[in-house]
C-alpha cells in the first residue's frame, strides 16, 4: 500500500530522513486499518518473534482470532479516532519511537509506536502501538478520611494558593480541573489497593489517586507540575495522609518533601531525589522519574567507576543537574571532568530492561573517553568533589 507524501497528515510529519520514515510507516499502517486492509497491514507489521513488552492490541487480537478478524475490529476505531505526531526518538539506526496524541471523546491521550528495521537501507516496520505510560502523570496519596469533600477541598485550595482549581466528585470518581488552564486530572478515591506498596507508609489504610495526562510543551509542563502537587498538598491537609507514591516508579515522596517542593525549597539534589530513584540492574545505573519532568534518564555502565557506590553518585549527580538546569538539553559529546577522569556524554539505551523504554526523552550515558579524544572539547564540566 503505497501512502501519499502530499496528505495532509504526512505534510506535518517532523524531522527528515530517518526519523519522517519511521513516522510514515506508522501512518501507513493507520491508514490500511482505517480502510481494513489486512494486506496492506501485514506488509508494514514486525514479523519476527516479539517478547511481551512488545505486544499490543493488534499483535494479541490478531495471534487469538486471526488478522482479518483484528483488522476489521480495529478499523472502527481508527476510523473515528486522531493522533498527532509530537516526536520522533531515533534509539538507533534499526529502531524508532513515534511519540503521538490520540483524540478521543473527552480525553487526549499520549501513545508510542516502536518501528524497527532489519538493516539501514530496508523499510521501518511497526513492532507495536501503546500507551506512552511515562506521559502521564500518576500519583498515589495517603488518605485516613472515607470520603473527599469536593466543596471543602475547593475552598481549602483557594484559600491556601488563592484560586485555580476545582473539584467535582462523584462518588470514588471525580474531575480536578484548572479554571484559568486547559489542565484536567482525574480524582479517584479513597480506595484500597490490592497491594499497598511497600515503601509507603499508612499500610491498610486507604488512597486517593490523581492522574494526568502531562502536556509535551516545555513552557506549560512546569507550570502543569506545580498545580498537581500543588493539588495533591491539600489532599494530604484535607485527608491526613503520610505521603505520596508514584506508582510508575516506585518512589516515596513524604508529606514534608511534597510540601516543600510545593513551597519551591528543595535544593536540586533534593528535587533529584524526590522526582527519581536510581537502580542498579543488569549491569547499569540509572535513573528512573526524570522523564516526569520532560528530562532525559540518566544512566552509566556499573563498573565505570570501580567501586558502583561511586558510580551511583556520579549518576545521582548528573540526574540533579539536569534537574537544575531544567529544559536545557545537555548536548551530546559534553565531557565531564572528575580528578584526573574525563568522561563523556553519549546516547543511552532504548530503556533500561528489554522490552522497557525510558520515553520520548531518551536516556543519557556517562562513558569513559580515549585519551586521543580528550581535546577540542566544545563544552567541559568539573565535577565536584567529594560526590555523594
């Protein structure tokens, strides 16, 4: 199936070369669903064998009743449904991630598509299409009340920030928006999880969960941050919970932290801290909850400084001054300079495990630099001492 370069959808395709053929094979397979061509699906598809974190709703329709039979299931829906095209992230040469904005009624939501190639010269194929779960964000509160006062929460944040946002609340399901903005999040609670989390304290208690779709514009994310935490502060005062969780991630946020990210106090290495965890696994380090932020993941082999202590407060480091620089990118090929080391900035990993991503915003590596390479550095940072 052969897809018109000049349609109005392709004309706003960004970037060249690789990265609008990565996005025109995504529109090549939404358009053969839209008309139900199974043909002209399979052409573009993957084909080779996938692990689970690559499957989609096509691959598992299609595995359990047939190509056809999914084809013409999905076509109604793409039929009514709009994405728009935010990003391409090329991981390397052979794979992409094609970052759009799905239009449904009365909600926007972020998905990705993986495409992938055999070699540089043959054609992107479409691995699957998901939700881009590291747009949206999602967090857990500590709730001891059986129930949310919508009145009383309203009047609660005027009087504390002194207007911006409402809430109505219809049963354990509510609707939290911003008057003067085009933010909405989604209130639902107070309820018990399956599992309550590990870290958090409050266990058999209840929650309170408050999701939103993060917007990709560089000059409204911040601003859209503040107000939800700004939200979840008087949560906790109303309801007299311990602290926060993302559940994306894993991380414990305590009441006081929240507050004082709130009051605009923490220090970048304690925003670092708040917003990420750093593992250690299959042989790296890295960061996890940068990408909240519109930021790049950190990562670094585990062994880049002898002792991975050592290296966890590198990346640890590295994750808090991205945070205070907040959008400006750190260029590729910056080198950084510890005692008598020289490090360099280079592309990270697709995501941390296989089958994982770290998002539209990718993953920066710290590597170790040739000697030959140490000079005609554009841009060098000194790395304080001691780290950590």
């Amino acid at each position: 199936m052969v897809v018109s370069l000049t349609s109005p959808t392709l004309q706003t395709l960004p970037g060249e070369g690789a990265e609008r053929e990565a996005a025109l094979a995504v529109e090549t397979l939404r358009a053969a669903l839209r008309k139900g061509d199974a043909e002209a699906v399979q052409s573009v598809r993957w084909l080779a064998p996938r692990p689970p974190g690559e499957r989609d709703l096509l691959s598992d329709l299609a595995a359990g009743e047939g190509l056809e039979l999914a084809v013409r299931r999905l076509s109604r829906f793409w039929r009514r449904a709009e994405a728009r095209v935010e990003r391409v992230r090329l991981v390397s040469s052979l794979e992409a991630e094609v970052y759009e904005r799905l239009a449904l009624p009365g909600e926007a939501v972020p998905i990705v598509s993986l495409v992938r190639r055999a070699a540089v010269e043959a054609p992107w194929r479409v691995v699957c299409t998901n939700e881009a779960h590291d747009e949206r964000f999602t967090l857990w509160l500590g709730a001891n009340g059986d129930e949310i006062d919508d009145v009383a929460w309203s009047r609660a944040f005027e009087a504390r920030f002194g207007g911006g946002a409402e809430l109505v609340m219809d049963g354990i399901a509510g609707v939290l928006g911003a008057p003067d903005e085009a933010w909405l999040a989604h209130v639902r609670g107070p309820f018990v999880p399956l599992a309550w989390p590990a870290i958090m304290p409050g266990e058999g208690g209840s929650l309170i969960e408050l999701t939103a779709a993060l917007t990709p514009q560089w000059e409204q994310r911040g601003a859209q941050i503040e107000w939800l935490l700004r939200a979840a502060a008087v949560f906790l005062d109303e309801l007299g919970g311990a602290g926060a969780y993302f559940p994306a991630h894993e991380k414990l946020v305590v009441a006081p932290a929240l507050a004082a990210a709130v009051r605009g106090e923490l220090r970048p290495d304690q925003a670092m801290r708040m917003w990420a965890r750093v593992d250690d696994a299959g042989g790296y380090v890295f960061t996890s909850g940068l990408r909240q932020l519109g930021l790049a993941e950190v990562e670094a082999p585990r062994e880049l400084m002898g002792d991975p202590s050592a290296t966890i407060a590198l990346v640890r480091w590295l994750g808090g001054k991205l945070v205070e620089s907040s959008h400006d990118v750190l260029a590729l090929g910056t080198e950084l300079v510890l005692t008598d080391r020289t490090f360099t900035i280079v592309p990270g990993r697709r995501g941390p495990r296989r089958g994982k991503s770290y998002g539209r915003w990718g993953a920066l590596c710290i590597a170790d630099v040739e000697e030959r390479l140490k000079r005609g550095s554009r841009t060098r940072i000194r790395v304080p001492e001691p780290l950590g």
